[in-house]
C-alpha cells in the first residue's frame, strides 16, 4: 500500500508541476510585491490547511513578512498586503467569505483549493486574482470495495506552498 500511496502522490505532485507551474509563477509574482514593499504576506488555511500558514511561520525556513490570517482579522489586510487562502474545495464557506471581503475591497490575493466543479457556488477559482487547482477530486487509492480514498490535500497543499515560496526567494535574490 505505500509503495502505491507513492506512486500516486509522485504523479500527483508531477501533475501540479505540470499544469500549474505558471499559477504558482503568477502567485509568487503577486506575493513578492508585499515582501518588496512594506507589506505582509498573510496566509489563511481552511481546515486541515491550517498546516500551511504554520508551517510558513514556524517551519525550518520561515515565509519572509508572513502572518497567519484568520476571518476576524480581515479587516487587518492593507492595499500594501497580499493574501494566500487554502482550502480543500473552492466552495469552503469559510474562504468564500475571507475571499468576498478581499474582493470587494480590490485587495490581490492567491487562492490554493480543488476546483469544486458540481457546485453552483462562486468558487475561490472565480473569486482571486490567482487559483491553483489541487486537482484532488478523489482518493488516491483503491479500496477493497472499489471505492478511491486518500485525499492528502495538505501534502498537495505544502507543495505548492514550498513552490510559491522557492519562486518569491529567487524573485527576492533577483531584486536585492
């Protein structure tokens, strides 16, 4: 089963660098400006995403002027700043309302989720100036019935985080 668990999340990770490596360029581009200037990088994690505003702020090799992002300091985010939002599904209710706030104020920001295409909601896909789609619709791995489960989208999710945040320090080394 690991060795398939594997398999599967090294195509999964393939596939993010393939199809969206110029989303990741776009949100590191957009994210960088609040580190060039004198703003913050706020992130917000819905959920089980929460590991990724922690591990930007605690991890080994801390995100440059970052702050973790919750719904009641919204009203916090400056034109300066830019904003990250993870969550499992573009139809989170609780990115959805950070992201209606951002977006009614023309503040940019970034959305990371998985593209909920049997919604009639207005997704985050729709919402941010920038979306990567997760593309984890669903599970990795067969069950003994049949059914797919494995949904790691916190692993997906740090992997595209640690690709936005290789893309800002090599934008910063570039412009230092």
């Amino acid at each position: 089963m690991l060795k398939m668990l594997t398999t599967q999340l090294t195509g999964l990770f393939n596939r993010l660098q393939e199809k969206e490596e110029f989303s990741i360029e776009d949100s590191a581009r957009l994210l960088a400006q609040a580190v060039a200037g004198e703003g913050t990088i706020y992130l917000y994690g819905a959920k089980e995403m929460g590991a990724v505003p922690l591990e930007a702020m605690y991890g080994a090799e801390p995100l440059k002027q970052a702050q973790i992002l919750t719904a009641e300091q919204v009203s916090n985010v400056t034109l300066a700043d830019r904003v990250i939002l993870f969550s499992r599904k573009s139809t989170d209710p609780e990115a959805l309302e950070i992201s209606q706030k951002l977006a009614d104020k023309s503040f940019p920001f970034v959305a990371v989720s998985t593209i909920d295409k049997n919604s009639e909601t207005q997704g985050l896909d729709t919402l941010a100036d920038v979306h990567i789609d997760l593309r984890l619709t669903k599970g990795l791995l067969p069950d003994e019935l049949g059914n797919r489960i494995g949904q790691p989208s916190s692993m997906a999710a740090l992997y595209v985080y640690y690709g936005i945040k290789f893309t800002i320090d090599e934008i910063m080394a570039e412009y230092e």
